[in-house]
C-alpha cells in the first residue's frame, strides 16, 4: 500500500518535470524562431545602385533571405532593379521593385494607384500619401535645377481575403521620366512591408542629369530649323529631281572585311506627285501637314535572310508623325506601325502571333533613328560636345544614347600605319563617339565629311561590323538578288519605298 503510493507520487512529480521540460523547450524553440525570423526580417540595404547616366541611385534588400542581381536591366521601354525573398521552398514571400520608365504616359496618382489594384485582383487601396522629396532628411530631390520640389505619392494596396499588401509608390520626373516602387508581401506582415517600402524610398538619390537637357535643346533646334532645312537637292543619274532630299547607301561588312549586307536611306520633301497612301496617313495623324517622307531597307544575307523596309512620313518639325515597317527574318515576319500626335502620345502598334499596342509620352530629347543623323550635324552649330537623346527605332524600341564629339580621324597614311588604327577614312572630317545606354555596351563610332553626311561607321555589338558608305550601283554589284528592289527605288520617287501589304520579299 505504503509502496503504492509512493509509486503513485513519484508518477506524478516525473510528469510534472516533463511538462517543465516540455514548456521549456517549447520557450526554446519560439526563442529560436523568433530569432531566426528576426533576423532574416531584418531590413540591410545594399550600397546605392547607380542607373548610369541617369542620375539615379537607390538601395533595396539584400542577405537574410534576400536575393538580387544588384543590378539595372533594360527591358520595354524601361529600367528594372528588384530583389525578392524566399526563406525555402516554399518559394518568394515578399518582392522589391524599381522601375525607371523612359516615356512614361502622366496619369494622375488616384487614377495610377486605382490601375494597380485592378491589376493585382480583388484588391483595394487603404491608404495614400505623399512624400515631399525637398524636405528635410530627404536627399532625392538635391540637384534638382531648381525644377521645383519632386513628389513621391503612394498607395496601400491590399487584398481583404488574403494575407497580400502592396506598398506602391511612384514619382514624376523630368523629361517625362517616371520613378516607380512596388513592395509586394504575402505573409500576412503589413508592417514589415511598410517598413521596407519606406527604407527603399528613403535611399533614394536623384541628380538631374544636364547631358538629357542637352539632348532635348539639340532636338528643339532641329525641329526649330525645320527638316527641310538639312535637305539639298537630290540627284539621280546626274539629274536633279523635283524634290530636295538626301539619300544614302552603305555596304555592311563582318570583323573579317567580308561584305554582308546593305543599308538604304532616303529623306526628303516637296514630292512633286502626292503619295498614293497620304489620304489615309492623315486619317492618321489628323490636321497634320506631313510633308517629310523618308524610306529605308535594311538587308542582311546569310542562311536565314534579314530584310526590313520602312516608311516614315512626318510634319517639318517630326512633332507629328507615322512610321511603318515590315521586318522578315527566321522568327518570321513582324510589322508594327508608331504614330506620333500633336499631344505627345506615341502609339505602338505590334503585328505578328499577337498584336500589341503600347501608348507612351516621349520626352524632348527624343528622336526618331530615320532622322538621327541630323543630331551630328546641330551638335556642330551649336558647338555642343556632348549630349543625351531618346533613339526611336522602327518597332517602337526607345534607347538612351550618349553621343560625344571625338577628335576627327583624318590623318597621314603614315600616321595611321603607325598608330595601327583601324580607321583609315582619309576624307572624315567630324567623328562622334556613340554609346547605346542600355546596359548591353553596344557603341560605335561615326565619321562625317565636309558635307556632313555619314560616311563610315563602326558599330561593336556582339561582334564588330562597318558601314561603309558606297552607291546604289555598288550595292546592285554585290547583291544582285535584291536588284528589283534596289532599281525600282533608284529609279522611282520615294513613296514608292513604302512596304506594301503583303509584298513580297
């Protein structure tokens, strides 16, 4: 009995110390994994990431669980930075997003934030503010040439069934530059996002650049000039025709000095017959006085054929224009079609397996890369050195591009075997150095003669090639399957460059 009840007690008091222990260890491990937590919920910024030539720098999360390139990546039309976090398998948590916007369309901040929820599904704003980039603490806005103070606005965003919140933030910027952040959580932890949104944003360092200025006051003095203005007259065959323009032709060659390809450019004005398409042109671009029309093909030979025809018809002043162009090559055939109204807007139009369409506002440094060749020669008159300007491209692409004069390569024979250079272009009388910013370090160097026309390029890409200028009658010589073509745009008044639908190639 006596023995019983002692085994009864010391039952008893074993259970007790194993709850004890128990509870200890469940202290234990919620120590450790709040610590754990901690400290991969622990906010450390990375050293501020530089947009080159942009005069931006930001830092967003890195270690503890989170991951980054740490590094800006150019893609549509925009710059993107981003670091994500993802504590295991059970994939990313939370995600961090920079987006610099190159021609960001101006939309109001209820009407932006009201977009993102759409967006996101199922969500609704539950709170905005604004940050006054001037005030003090605040380093975005120094250097801002006295453009007046910037504004961050944002917006809480948040999902009312799940545990999802966006923290989304946006700010206008000169040029018609566009600032967005995005702080995406789906834990459950709305502090935490706020936290870090407002770290992110708080780092954030803004100098306006005077290299896009500069770009901008070069494309108002051409579009101040009026195009017709860098046209003389055109001669074919020795005969003048009844239009004022100038044309071109370059022959492309490989790294080895082999001939691939060639390139055809025409500009010019005051057509003496009236376009066969312009009725529908202005349908286009209403009120518009389009009496600039510029054509281009593009052809590369090899096993796969790359060809590109555009048309390019535009007011004297390109603040109104339409461009089409038709693009064959191993991935197929693609058009697209970009029209440029009085207000700004640039519409996109996309043609092939899917149909896109894109609008954007362009800034003022932009120009359309048919018409890039006048940049060289206004950097000339106004005696700039160098500048920033928007490139167009045919399919709506826009690039940064730094462009800086560069001392001119006409030299001794003698001084050139002795340098080992590879220009050898005796009658260059202007070179410029042009940097495409777009993270890809693609360049090349242009060479201009007395009369300001192109007559060399060099362009390192993936590989290097050299555009070399030459004449129609060259280009027949070295591809004489694309004699049609090269004869009927030789002999012909340009509107006839203009890509048909469904042509031929």
């Amino acid at each position: 009995m006596i023995a019983s009840s002692m085994n009864g007690t010391h039952e008893t008091r074993r259970r007790g110390v194993d709850k004890i222990a128990l509870l200890g260890l469940f202290i234990v491990a919620l120590l450790i994994a709040h610590f754990i937590a901690v400290s991969r919920s622990s906010i450390v910024l990375s050293e501020p990431i530089e947009l080159d030539y942009a005069g931006l720098s930001v830092s967003i999360p890195t270690g503890n669980g989170w991951q980054s390139e740490k590094q800006w990546q150019y893609q549509q039309n925009a710059f993107t930075l981003g670091s994500f976090f993802n504590p295991g398998s059970s994939g990313a948590t939370a995600l961090v997003s920079c987006r610099y916007l190159l021609a960001a369309i101006r939309a109001a901040p209820d009407v932006l934030f009201e977009e993102k929820a759409s967006v996101i599904g199922g969500a609704k704003i539950a709170k905005t503010g604004q940050i006054e980039m001037g005030s003090p603490g605040f380093s975005f806005a120094k250097g801002s040439q006295n453009r007046g103070p910037l504004t961050l606005n944002w917006a809480h965003i948040k999902r009312s069934k799940t545990p999802f919140d966006t923290f989304f933030g946006f700010a206008q910027l000169p040029n018609n530059r566009r600032l967005d952040i995005e702080v995406y959580q789906a834990t459950g932890d709305t502090d935490l996002a706020e936290e870090i949104f407002k770290s992110v944003t708080d780092s954030l360092k803004f100098t306006d650049t005077q290299l896009l200025d500069a770009g901008g006051k070069i494309v108002a003095e051409i579009k101040s000039k009026g195009l017709d203005s860098f046209l003389g007259s055109l001669f074919s065959n020795g005969s003048p025709l009844d239009n004022q323009g100038r044309e071109s032709f370059f022959l492309i060659k490989d790294a080895r000095g082999r001939t691939i390809g060639f390139t055809m450019e025409v500009l010019s004005s005051h057509f003496a017959e009236r376009p066969q398409n312009e009725d529908a042109l202005i349908d286009l671009v209403p009120e518009a006085q389009l009496n600039i029309l510029a054509g281009g093909f593009y052809y590369i030979r090899g096993r796969y054929n790359r060809r590109q025809a555009t048309f390019f018809q535009s007011d004297n002043s390109f603040n109104e224009f339409v461009w089409k162009s038709e693009t064959s090559s191993l991935a197929g055939r693609s058009d697209s079609e970009i029209v440029l109204g009085k207000d700004g807007i640039m519409t996109v139009k996309k043609f092939g397996r899917r149909a896109e369409e894109k609008d954007y506002q362009i800034s003022p440094a932009a120009i359309p890369d048919v018409l890039g060749e006048l940049a060289f020669s206004q950097m000339l008159d106004s005696n700039q050195k160098e500048i920033i300007v928007d490139i167009i491209e045919a399919d709506g692409k826009i690039t940064p591009v730094l462009i800086s004069g560069i001392e001119s390569p006409r030299r001794s024979a003698s001084q050139n075997r002795s340098s080992g250079a590879n220009v050898t272009n005796e009658e260059a009388t202007y070179a410029f150095s042009v940097q495409l910013l777009n993270g890809r370090g693609f360049s090349e160097q242009v060479y201009l003669d007395d009369q300001r026309r192109i007559s060399r390029r060099l362009l390192q890409q993936e590989a290097a090639y050299t555009f070399e200028r030459t004449s129609a009658e060259n280009i027949l010589r070295e591809f004489p399957e694309q004699g049609s073509y090269i004869l009927q745009r030789k002999d012909k008044t340009l509107e006839q460059s203009q890509p048909q639908e469904n042509s031929e190639w």
